[in-house]
C-alpha cells in the first residue's frame, strides 16, 4: 500500500462567513490585514487554528471581546 498524500486548501472564517485565501503564500496575519479593508472590526480578532475540516484546513478570525477605554 502506497502512501498518498494529499494538499490541504485553507480556508478562513469570520462571523459565520467563510473567506476564501487571498493567497498561499500569506500567513494568517497576512490575510487578516488583507480582509480588514472589508471588515475594519478583523483587525483585533484573534486567530485560531488550523483546523482540519475534510480536506480544508479553517482558520477562525474571533472577535476580541473587552471594553473601551
């Protein structure tokens, strides 16, 4: 029996959205800041995972929960 392996694709969540990869070669980070142009309120979340899902692996953007000032 030979071993196969196989490519994960990330995915990335955000308040019940799924976020497709803006590119590989970003880390987690990195496609944070990318999405904060669309969701300012990312900027602060934290990052949790990989996760495997199937063939996926989720990364979750959480929403950091405090108060101001």
């Amino acid at each position: 029996m030979a071993i196969q392996t196989k490519k994960l694709t990330r995915v990335f969540t955000y308040n019940g959205v799924t976020l497709p990869d803006p590119g590989v070669g970003l880390t987690a980070e990195q496609v944070r800041d990318v999405y904060s142009a669309t969701y300012p309120e990312i900027v602060t979340a934290s990052i949790e995972g990989p996760t495997p899902k199937g063939d996926k692996l989720e990364y979750a953007f959480r929403k950091s929960v405090g108060t101001k000032g």
